[in-house]
C-alpha cells in the first residue's frame, strides 16, 4: 500500500472485517454462480455453453479460460451462425438446438442485465436448474482477498459515507454478482453529480469520448460558455462519427488514446462494451498524454475540467497529466470501474499528485460499469 493511507482505530478496521465477512455470506447465497468451483473441482465432463452472445459473452470467455473451462459452443436467443473468439471460431446455435444437441450442459449465462430473464426462460425449456450458472462472481473470497482487499480496506476508510456504499457495492460485484445501486439515470450524464459545478470558462478534456456523447452533454449543461474542448478517441469510426457531428473552432480533436507518454499500444476493440488495453490486441493505437498536448501553455489554456472513459487506461493516463494536475487542479470524472483496483489505485494516484482534492465516487445507472470518481 502506500503513505497516503493513515492509522485507523482498531474498530474500524473490525467494522470493514465484518461488512467483507457479509458480503462472503451473501456470495455463498448465489448458488448459480459458483460454476468456477463447481466445475473445476469436478470431474465432471459435460460440455459448457455460454448462453448470451453480446458483449458480456467475451468476459465469460476469458474468465473461463482463465479457470481452465473448455466452451463447447455459444447459444443467443436472437442470432445463429458463428461466434469469433481470439481468432477461433465456436458454433452459435438457438435455445432449440441448445436442448436438442447438449441435452446435459452446464450453461452459463453471460449477461449480467438479462440474468433472470435467461434463467427463466431455460427453465421454461425444461432445463434443470442445477444445470444454469452465471459468470456474474468474478473472484472467489479468496482470491479477492489476497489481491484486492487491503485497498478496498483503504477505500472503506477513506470515503464518506455515501461513497463507502459503492467501495461495498464494488465489492458485492466480484464477489455477488450483483449489481451497483444506481445514483442516477444515465441519460443525466456526468455533470448531475451534486458536487461538481462548471463554470462559464472551462478548458474540458474528454478522454474516450466515443461519438461525442460526453462532448454533447458537455455543450448542453454550459452552452456556448466555454473556452475549448481537447477531446480524445483512439477508435477511428467512433472518431470520425464525433466529428461530423461537431464543427467549432475552439473544439479540437485527437484521433489518439490517452497515456502517460506518447507511444502506440495493442488494443481490442470487441465492442463499446469490453474494449480495453492488452499485451496482443489486434488494433494498434497512438496515445498521448496530456501534459504533452498542454506543454507549454500557460495556466488560462489548461484543463479546467477533465473526464475519462478509457477502458483502463485511467491510471496511466493520470500519471501523463502530472503537470497539469499540480498546476491547475481540474475537475475530475475519472471511470473507477474497468479494474477492481480502480476503486483505490484511482483516488490514491490523484491524491499523491495533490492532497488537496475531495473525492467522492458516484454510480451512473444501475450495472456494474459506471461507477465514476470525482475529484473537486
């Protein structure tokens, strides 16, 4: 851990032990989503199906690969033909041919929105519910423990109380499967935060700023009261279309990451849902950092205001405005949900670079994504 965290009366320490002994409880609960122990402790050789081909489909892949599951095919309710994954190809196949050619399936589900609905509609196919898993538990009690739960001890102690609930439901995610108690719609964006006010100057950065979506609610919450937008999208169609969809001189787009120096990355681009950083995507990107696009301007041209959504690359890409932190202390919205260290590495790479923010974590729409950190 590191020197921002203070000693802490003995007490709190045993109130975050007893919450953690709760939220293992309650996973115990979830029957349906133990398919890691069930199956790996088994000898059992019933082919595995994944059941949902959306975007969630992906993760359950690599969470079954990362257990040593072997997927026999993929079943959607809405589309057949072919699954692709890493370059293999998997059989995707409709709840019929589901029943009639893997009769004895262990199936896990995919989708955490769609769960219940998935489930029963199995069940109306007559299949037996021992036989339904979900991914939705991410780790056992175990491996959270060992990896993650000294931070999200600093994180408990460190947070008022409204933001302790959502550390908590960031822990009830990997260890649950449950999801995250909404604060607000996502159709009110990310300036309905009640902490966060925007001036009629601001210098905005938008990291990951898709179709412009971000830049959009942005425009609408302060008009034409600004001085520039610096916004950032390493996706050249996402860029393209965000674009064509904005002409304003003091607008100005990078169709590049963002990153703690300037240099390319591998990265998979699978869908809005799950791209993300890796050692062998296949897309390569540019990235750069903000301290570099800033360097050498003066205080007035820098950052009021900066926002990132980018598929875990928020850490780094603090680390590359530095500078620009120190000096001007921006408004943050920074995604704490891409990692399950994003809860604590976040907020404490922010406060090594000024000690002198309020943070405070905020849950945009009820999923697992979405959980913002802001800094003031």
């Amino acid at each position: 851990m590191t020197n921002i965290i203070s000693p802490q009366k003995k007490s709190e320490t045993q109130d975050f032990d007893s919450i953690f002994s709760d939220i293992c409880a309650e996973a115990q609960k979830y029957k349906v989503a133990n398919i890691w122990s069930d199956i790996t402790k088994s000898k059992d050789e019933r082919p595995v199906v994944l059941y949902g081909a959306g975007g969630y489909c992906f993760w359950a892949f690599h969470f079954c690969a990362k257990n040593g599951i072997e997927v026999a095919c993929v079943c959607d309710s809405f589309k057949t033909g072919t699954y692709f994954h890493r370059g293999k190809q998997y059989k995707l196949i409709s709840p019929d041919a589901l029943l009639r050619d893997y009769p004895d399936a262990r199936i896990l589900i995919t989708s955490l929105l769609l769960e219940s609905e998935i489930k029963h509609s199995l069940l109306k196919l007559g299949i037996a519910e021992s036989h339904i898993y979900s991914r939705s538990q991410a780790f056992s009690q175990n491996d959270f423990a060992a990896k993650y739960l000294e931070g999200y001890r600093w994180a408990w102690k460190y947070f008022d109380e409204h933001s302790r609930g959502k550390v908590l439901g960031r822990m009830r995610v990997y260890l649950c499967g449950v999801l995250v108690k909404a604060d607000s719609p996502y159709k009110d964006g990310y300036w309905v935060w009640p902490g966060i006010e925007l001036g009629s100057d601001e210098v905005f950065v938008d990291g990951g700023a898709y179709n412009g979506d971000s830049i959009y609610d942005f425009i609408n919450a302060v008009g034409d009261r600004y001085r520039a937008i610096y916004a950032f999208e390493p996706d050249g169609e996402n860029y393209r279309a965000a674009v064509n969809v904005f002409s304003r001189s003091n607008l100005h787009f990078f169709n590049k990451g963002l990153w703690s120096t300037e240099t390319e990355l591998c990265f998979d681009a699978q869908n809005s849902e799950i791209s993300r950083f890796t050692d062998s995507g296949e897309q390569i990107i540019s990235v750069t950092s903000i301290d570099a696009v800033f360097a050498g301007k003066s205080d007035d041209e820098l950052p009021t205001l900066i926002k990132m959504d980018i598929e875990g690359a928020e850490k780094e890409a603090l680390l590359g405005a530095s500078e620009t932190i120190r000096r001007k202390k921006p408004k943050l919205a920074i995604c704490a949900y891409h990692k399950p260290e994003d809860i604590y590495e976040l907020p404490q790479t922010i406060l090594k670079l000024r000690d002198d923010y309020r943070l405070s974590l905020w849950q945009m729409g009820e999923r697992v994504t979405d959980t913002i950190l802001y800094a003031t």
